[in-house]
C-alpha cells in the first residue's frame, strides 16, 4: 500500500501548516496506521460518510476539547478513500467539520 493525497489534501494540509505546524504529524501518524493496519484506533473515530461523500472515510485527528469553541486547529478530521485495485489509500481532504462540511453535505 501506498499514499497519494489528492492536490486538494495538499492544499488543505498547507493551510493548516500554516496554523500548527504540528498537525502535520498528526495526519502522517494516522496515514501510517492506515496503511500498516488499514483501520485506526478507536480514538480516531474512523467511519464511512453519506451522501455526497459515499465512499469515502472521515477520521478524527482532533476533537474540540470539552467547553471550547471549535476551531481550525482543534477540530481537523481527514477524508481518505481506498482504491484497493491499485492498493492506494488516498488522501481527499483535511481540514475542520465547518471547512469540509459547511452545508456541502445536504440531501439537495
């Protein structure tokens, strides 16, 4: 297996770079995971998406810390998919629930 993010992921993950650096080790610790176990850890709260992301994976790197306010840097979930014909976990995006979802995940 094999990691290809999408130019969007990369985007994404500048972006956030940008904010905290430290992120960056956060996603590549769950990308290795992925690709030595293809699953995460409970923690990650790793489940398949609806709708419009049918397909797809979300995972969560950072939850909102209890009595927070959510943020660019507190809440960073990661969308990946696999392609299992070309053994390729594929990175989609990156980035915070209002950033991936902000109404781009409605029935219409």
């Amino acid at each position: 297996m094999k990691f290809k993010p999408r130019k969007s992921f990369e985007r994404d993950l500048a972006r956030l770079a940008k904010l905290d650096i430290s992120i960056i080790n956060d996603v590549k610790d769950a990308v290795n995971l992925l690709l030595e176990n293809g699953h995460l850890p409970a923690e990650y709260q790793e489940h398949a998406l609806e709708r419009r992301w049918t397909g797809y994976i979300e995972c969560h790197l950072r939850d909102t810390p209890s009595g927070s306010t959510p943020s660019a840097t507190n809440d960073v979930l990661m969308i990946y998919r696999w392609d299992l014909d070309t053994l390729v976990l594929i990175g989609v995006r990156v980035g915070s629930h209002h950033q991936l979802f902000n109404g781009l995940n409605s029935n219409k």
